[in-house]
C-alpha cells in the first residue's frame, strides 16, 4: 500500500504529464473543483480558471511543455523545480511572433487534499523568457 507521500508524488507527476500531453480530462480529474493558483502577479480560482491559463500558455507556444528537474514531497506539499518552453509562433503578451525557441525555469509548490491538487503556488523566471523573444536585454552586469 503506497505512503501519502508516494501518493501525492504520483498525483503531481500524473498532472504533470497531463500537462505536457494537453489532456485536459485528466487535469481536470486531479484537480479539486475549488483549486487555487497563485501567481507572480495574480490569482486564478476553480478548474477552468486553470485551464484556460494553460491554453493562453499553448497558443503562442504551441510546442510548449515541460520537464520535471526535481521532486520533493513532505506532507501534504509536493515541491516541483521545472524547465518549461517552446517556439514563439504567437503573440505573447502583446508580443508579436518571434520563431524563437525559449526555454525558462520555474518552481512549483501543490498542496493536496482529498487526493486531489487543491493549491498551487507558482515562480517562473519571465525574464529569461523576455530577453530570449528579444523584447528586454539582459541586465548589464550580464552582458559580458
């Protein structure tokens, strides 16, 4: 019989892969009804919420997906460090297409309940995304 922590290590990397394949039955399926992701900059609340975020992700990345770096689960908090990417082929915030392959890191926190995601906290590096579409140039002390 599998410990909650091999339980809630298995949902996350369930939900992950239905990241990357796009099945949304499936992420809809391990994630609460009343899930709550919580962004850089804002909040998103309920499953289409969730989904909808994910599809404005996949529509000026069509390619976009996923790799899990690192694993880490203690309790109820699953702990994910990610690199994520894909071609620019449409606007991305008010972006025009680029044909730039990028690739950025993140990390990830899910909390789980009931054996479903019940909250999710996101960090991205953005700014490495920006200065590979060639809108911002790297900060100067990196532009050896």
């Amino acid at each position: 019989m599998a410990t909650q922590i091999e339980s809630n290590t298995e949902l996350v990397r369930q939900y992950l892969a239905a990241f990357n394949d796009r099945d949304r039955e499936t992420l809809s399926e391990l994630l609460a009804e009343d899930v709550v992701e919580h962004g850089i900059h804002d909040e998103r609340h309920g499953v289409d919420e969730l989904l909808e975020k994910l599809e404005a992700h996949f529509e000026p990345f069509p390619d976009y997906s996923g790799t899990t770096e690192a694993m880490v689960t203690e309790g109820d908090l699953v702990a994910v460090r990610y690199t994520v990417g894909g071609t620019h082929t449409g606007e991305y915030r008010d972006v025009e297409p680029t044909g730039h392959v990028a690739e950025w890191t993140g990390m990830a926190m899910y909390r789980i309940e009931d054996g479903e995601i019940a909250e999710v906290w996101l960090e991205e590096d953005r700014l490495e995304l920006l200065e590979q579409l060639e809108v911002v140039d790297p900060p100067a002390h990196l532009r050896i």
